[in-house]
C-alpha cells in the first residue's frame, strides 16, 4: 500500500530532520555504500597489485630501493582502498515546517569563547563554586 502525499512529505522531513541532526549516524542507517566505493576499491586494488608487482621486481634483481618502493605502492593501495572519500556533511540545522534548513540555535548558557584550557578552567571554577 503506498504512501500518501501528506504521509511522503513527512517522511522526507522527518529524514532531512534526522540527517542535520546526526549525519554519520543517517548515513549508516540508510544502509546504501556511498558512491564511488567500488572504484576506490577497485583502484586499491589494482595498486596493490602493481606493488606487488615492483617488490617482486626489485626483490629479483637484488634493488633493495625499488623493492621499498614496491612495498610503499602496496600499502597506499590499501589505504585508498579501505579509506572513506572525505564528503562535505549534509545540511546542518533545524528542520522548518516548510521543510527548510534553518541555522541551529545556540543554547543560552554555552559559550564558545577562549580555549579549550580556558573553558576547562571555567567549568572547574564553576565546580568549585557549587561546593
């Protein structure tokens, strides 16, 4: 039985509301591996294989550099391989009845100013001063 218009449109808002809330947890929930897996994967492989490749080379003819070279082609192909694309983050933000993103709100109370020091100096105050 499919959905209805009202009941899609509040499926789509409630998943914009979810991916801007907590996009790596979205992601994995959607279950679907993100584009440009399987080439990466592919490339990854193919440079291991090349690697393997110039480290068989160089171990043969006795080139102890070129069989290093062979050895570092190898490990940047399993990098890439099993490496994530950086991809920039959804939308973040508050979810509007329109189905707008709109910039979150700061909470009263939380600051951001100084350093990390500065605010762990802050909140030990704080501590203290509840004592």
């Amino acid at each position: 039985m499919p959905l209805s218009d009202n009941e899609q449109r509040l499926l789509e808002q409630m998943e914009r509301a979810l991916y801007a809330e907590d996009p790596k947890f979205a992601s994995t929930m959607r279950g679907a591996r993100r584009k440009g897996y399987l080439s990466r994967m592919l490339i990854g492989i193919a440079g291991l294989v090349v690697g393997i490749g110039v480290l068989l080379f160089g171990v043969a003819k006795g080139i102890v550099l070129v069989g290093v070279v062979g050895f570092l082609i190898m490990l940047a192909g399993t990098v890439f391989a099993f490496s994530s694309a950086r991809r920039r983050p959804g939308p973040a933000g508050v979810v509007t009845s329109t189905g707008g993103v709109r910039p979150p709100t700061r909470k009263p109370g939380k600051s951001s100013k100084g350093t990390f020091m500065q605010r762990m100096e802050q909140r030990w105050d704080r501590r203290r001063d509840q004592r």
